[in-house]
C-alpha cells in the first residue's frame, strides 16, 4: 500500500494516494495560499529563499504558471494549451464582466420602474406588492444565475453534497468515483443540473463533449483525456470525503476505499477499467443529460 504521507497537504494536513490528487487538491481549495517559488528546487539544486515547508510544491510551480494569469498547471503541455486561450481571454472577459455589470444595472432600473408604476397606477395592498417585488427578484435572479453550467475541474462539492450524501458514496467502496459522476454529471437532478458539463454520444469514435466556460459553449475534446480529468477530480473529492468522515466509517469501508484509492491511483490497467465503466455511464445517460442541458441553457448549441 502507498505511503499516504508522501502526499501530505501541508495547508489543511490531509493526505493524499498520489501527488496528482494532491495538486487537484491544492489546486481548488488553496490556490491562493500557494507561494509562488521563483526558485527551481529540484533542477537548480538551490536553497529555496521562501523557505518552503514541502518541496513537492515546487514541481508544480516552475513552468507551469500561466503567465498572463498566474493560474498553476499540472504540467508543461497543459500549460501552453491553457495560455493559448488565457491570452485571449483575458480582454474577452473583462469585456463580458463590463457587459453583464452594465445588463444588472439596466435591469435594476427597469425592476425600480416597473414598481414606480404600480405604485402610481392603483392603489394596492402591501402584501399584494410584496409578492410583485418577490416575483421580479426571482425573474432577475433567473435571467442572471440560474442558467449556468460550472466547468469540470471548478466544482466543489464539499460544499455542495450533503454529509449522507458524501458517507453514502464512500459506502459504495471501489464504485464511489462512478456512483458519484452518476449523482452529479448524469442523472436528472435540480440539484445538480449546472454540472451537467459533458457527453458522450457515440462509442465509435474518441470524440466527447465538455462545456467550455471560455468560450460559454460545449466543444470537442479527445474522449480519453475528458475520462481521465473527470476520474482525476472526482478522485480527489472521495479523498476529501474520506478525511472528513473517516471516523464516521466502518473500519471496512475505511480499509476498501483505502485500497480502491491507492489501486486506482497506480495502477494504470485498474484505471482503465474504471474508465471504461466511466465512459458507458455517461454515455448511457447522454439522453438525460442532453436534455438537462437543454432545458436549463436552450441558448447552447449542442452536438449529436
């Protein structure tokens, strides 16, 4: 069995099956805490003048940092990929920030006009206006939040799961990674409908479909590299639901989801497997996902 200390996180001190669970980790829930070493530890051979606690947080750092937006990447490639959009981005977004800012306000206005006018039309019961003010809130938080899909790899269900819904999961022993991308990414649920971010349509090919929150639509991607970041991330989230409610546990379970997290984490051919099984849940469920999406984002071109 691997080491879990090896993979310590040296923010909050839970530990990790492998150093790539770890950044995701790191990554989602202590991004802005990391020190951004200008030194090369383990090329340059250097004392670090930060004087970092954990020199694995250096691998992650030199080289790959976005350099227009300081965001950390797993690694070279996914860096210059990332950069390639980033640098693009970053005036597209400021632009939409501006844009969507300048729609709330007209908004707001329109929501104070619209009052106004009932007000001097007629008179009316406090109640009976009270229930107009609530109504308009609703529509405007309608057009502004309730439409939306969450990116994978931004999700934090931490805070969205519930603890029987997390306990629940680690119960399901080597199946907690499939059961939980069926929970949220597949089956119909209001709960979860904004992580409805990816399909799949045909077993044939190595093409899926993951939303991209750059260019707010879904786009193409290799099938294999999108099974591999779900199966990544959401290792991480049964990581975390283990340290959180490993006393609240059997030890059976404790000891299957130890071992399901440490195959799954180096063992390749037992990964495969599982994404394998990953790829036919969701493309089983393409029908229910596809028409979540639909119905809660009818503006978004989809690919079938």
């Amino acid at each position: 069995m691997v080491d879990r200390a090896e993979y310590r996180c040296e923010f909050c001190n839970k530990y990790y099956a492998s150093y790539k669970s770890r950044w995701l980790h790191i990554k989602k829930y202590h991004n802005n805490n990391v020190v951004n070493c200008s030194i090369n530890v383990v090329e340059d051979k250097k004392k670090c003048s930060n004087k970092c606690s954990n020199k694995t947080l250096h691998k992650k750092i030199d080289g790959n940092t976005c350099k227009y937006c300081n965001k950390q990447l797993c690694d070279r490639m996914y860096r210059w990929k990332h950069e390639q959009k980033c640098k693009l981005s970053i005036n597209i977004n400021s632009t939409e920030i501006y844009e969507i800012k300048k729609q709330n306000k007209k908004l707001e206005k329109q929501i104070e006009e619209l009052k106004e006018l009932v007000q001097k039309s007629m008179k009316i019961h406090p109640k009976t206006l009270q229930k107009i003010n609530n109504q308009l809130n609703m529509n405007n938080n309608g057009i502004i939040n309730n439409n939306f899909i969450i990116q994978l790899g931004y999700e934090d269900f931490n805070k969205v799961l519930s603890e029987n819904e997390k306990i629940g999961l680690l119960n399901k022993h080597s199946n907690s990674v499939i059961e939980m991308v069926k929970m949220v990414h597949v089956n119909p649920n209001n709960k979860y409908k904004q992580y409805k971010s990816m399909y799949i349509t045909n077993l044939q090919n190595n093409v899926a479909y993951k939303y991209d929150d750059t260019c707010k639509k879904f786009i193409a991607v290799s099938k294999m590299d999108l099974l591999d970041s779900i199966i990544d991330n959401r290792i991480a989230d049964i990581e975390n639901f283990y340290e959180d409610y490993k006393d609240k546990i059997t030890p059976f379970t404790s000891n299957n989801i130890q071992k399901f997290l440490d195959k799954i984490s180096n063992e390749k051919d037992y990964k495969d497997v599982k994404k394998e099984e990953l790829k036919f849940a969701i493309y089983n469920g393409r029908e229910e996902i596809i028409n979540q999406i639909k119905e809660n984002n009818p503006d978004l071109n989809i690919f079938i």
